[in-house]
C-alpha cells in the first residue's frame, strides 16, 4: 500500500476452552515457534509471545492491511489443528472464543515484552481472572461479566 504508514502494536489474550491446563511446558517451545510461524506468514512482527497451560500471550506489530480479528483467527485455527495433529493433548484441541487486544505505544514495547515473558512468575502472584479483568479496567473497556472467559476457581477444586 503506497503512502500508508502504521505503527500498531497489539497484546492478544485468548485461552483454552474451558479453561483446562492443557499447554503443556514440553510442548511451549513449539507451539511458540508455530504461533510464530503464522504472524510471519501474515506478513506481521511477532515481538514476544508465551504460552501458560491455559492461555496465551501474543505482542505483534501490525501493518495496516491486516485486522486483528483475522490474525487471532488464523492464529487460533492453525494453531489448534497444529497442537491436534501433533498429539500434544488428548483429543481435539480448541481455543475459547473470544480473545482480547490490548494496543500499547512504541515507547511501551519493551515493558510489554518483559510482562509476556514473564508469565510463569507473574501466575504464581495472581490469577489469570485477575490478570484480565485488570486489563480491561486498565484500558477502560466496558464488558458484560455473561461474555467473558469461562473461570476456573482453582480453590474449589482442592
């Protein structure tokens, strides 16, 4: 596209249906690597990605010619079909629907790098309901609690 210039710089959130822990971390490094390989295929720049056993966390530079909503498809369905074929779970794989994306300025680049990277660290102090419904505050979304991710209350289970 002559004479467009974009500098968008999006944080996606999408989970596993359910909820369920299913992503396990032998498996991280290649699911990270095919995540990756869709976002460059796209023509996109990944800048940091880390998938927990429940959800994942993208930070890509778009170009302009792409919608979010098509690069979390894509991403969403090769990705569960890659995770599927591959037999890193038992059964089909699916992502929930839904996903949430965050926009952030050049000069928070490497802040938000350091956040998706540190994931594991960062779960142990609070929970992945926590975590988003802070997102969603924070960036002065206004949401219906009936649409938003299925929780896991974790202490009703032990």
């Amino acid at each position: 596209m002559p004479n467009t210039y974009t500098q968008l710089y999006i944080h996606i959130i999408f989970t596993v249906r359910g909820r369920e822990n299913l992503l396990p971390a032998k498996h991280r490094e290649d699911i990270h690597k095919y995540i990756t390989g869709i976002v460059t295929k796209r023509k996109q720049k990944l800048l940091s990605i880390f998938a927990m056993p429940d959800h994942v966390h993208i930070f890509v530079g778009l170009t302009g010619d792409v919608a979010v909503s098509d690069l979390v498809r894509d991403i969403k369905s090769g990705s569960s079909k890659y995770i599927t074929e591959n037999n890193f779970v038992k059964g089909k794989f699916n992502w929930q629907t839904g996903y949430g994306a965050f926009s952030y300025s050049k000069s928070q680049i490497d802040k938000v790098n350091r956040y998706i990277l540190n994931q594991e660290q960062h779960h142990k102090k609070r929970t992945f309901k926590e975590e988003y419904l802070e997102f969603l505050e924070k960036f002065g979304i206004d949401y219906d609690e009936k649409y938003l991710f299925k929780w896991i209350d974790l202490s009703s289970k032990k």
